[in-house]
C-alpha cells in the first residue's frame, strides 16, 4: 500500500484516484505528526461497495447460511429450504 502525506496526495490526488481504480491497490494518508491511527485510507468506490455489502450480509446472517451451506457435505441442497423474502 503506497502511503502519501496529507500534502502530497493533495498534490497528486488526481492521480492518485486514477492509480487506485486502475491498480485497485488502496492508498494511505498518514498526517503529518506520522500517527498511523490518525491515517486516512482511500479506496475506491467498487472497493468500497463490496466491503459494505459484505458488512451488511454477516450483519445480518446471511454469510453465515452461505458458509453452512459450502460446509455442508450432504450432496444436496433443497431450494425450498430457503426463505428467498429474507435474502
């Protein structure tokens, strides 16, 4: 992960957003003081969606029915098992 000062990716913050869509590689901004809990990370966008979307599905259990599922040795799967209104 490349690491920018607050200065320098104001500089180059064009490029920096067209480096991160491009190598999806996310970039930190660390202040000045070098304290890394006061750093800043840019992602972008798609990054960003597929995080939250993954947040919100083991928020709310729905990982948790796929990992049963991939574990689940029995060699069959019966969609009427599944409450499709609550995916």
């Amino acid at each position: 992960m490349e690491n920018y000062t607050p200065t320098n990716a104001r500089k180059h913050f064009y490029q920096i957003i067209k480096n991160i869509n491009e190598q999806k590689k996310p970039v930190t901004v660390i202040p000045a003081n070098g304290n890394e809990d006061d750093a800043a990370v840019i992602i972008s966008k798609k990054d960003w969606d597929s995080i939250a979307e993954t947040l919100y599905l083991e928020g709310n259990g729905t990982l948790d029915k796929v990992r049963k599922r991939i574990d689940d040795d029995s060699g069959y799967t019966s969609t009427d098992d599944i409450d499709w209104d609550k995916l």
